[in-house]
C-alpha cells in the first residue's frame, strides 16, 4: 500500500508557537503532526528549533476500507472506458 504520508508525535512544555501548532492536533499533552514524506526533515528541523520532544515518526498508510475503495474505483473507471471504447 502506498503511504499517505508522516505522522510526528510530539510534546511541546510550555512553548506557544502558534504557527506550528496551528499544523497539529492535540491529544492530551501530545500534538500529532502530518507531513508529506518530503517535508518529513523540515517538520522536524522545525519542531527541533521550537524545543519539541519528537516522540515518534509512523508512515500513515490507507485503511483497508480505504484500499479497497480505491480498487473499486478504479475497476469502475476501467469498465466505463472498456464500455465507451466497445461503442
């Protein structure tokens, strides 16, 4: 499965920056960040330069509802242009 992207977890005591917060949602003390995997280094510069404690890095991945979806689509978009190729 292709990956959606990064996920950072993090912990930021007592800092206000607004603008990288504004990126993030809370959960409790934690922030959860996603990135594209290109911007994964840049997030974390950022979030180094703001004093954050990285707690972890993921991959997030589709669901397998989400998966499964796709493929349906996909064979749907096929079958129409079998259909309108056909006519």
């Amino acid at each position: 499965m292709k990956t959606q992207g990064m996920e950072i977890l993090f912990e930021l005591a007592g800092q206000s920056t607004a603008p990288l917060l504004a990126k993030a949602t809370r959960t409790g003390d934690r922030y959860r960040w996603q990135v594209p995997e290109q911007d994964l280094y840049g997030a974390i510069e950022q979030l180094r330069a703001a004093g954050a404690k990285i707690l972890s890095v993921s991959q997030v991945r589709a669901t397998l509802e989400e998966f499964f979806m796709n493929l349906v689509e996909a064979d749907r978009a096929q079958a129409a242009a079998v259909e309108v190729s056909e006519k």
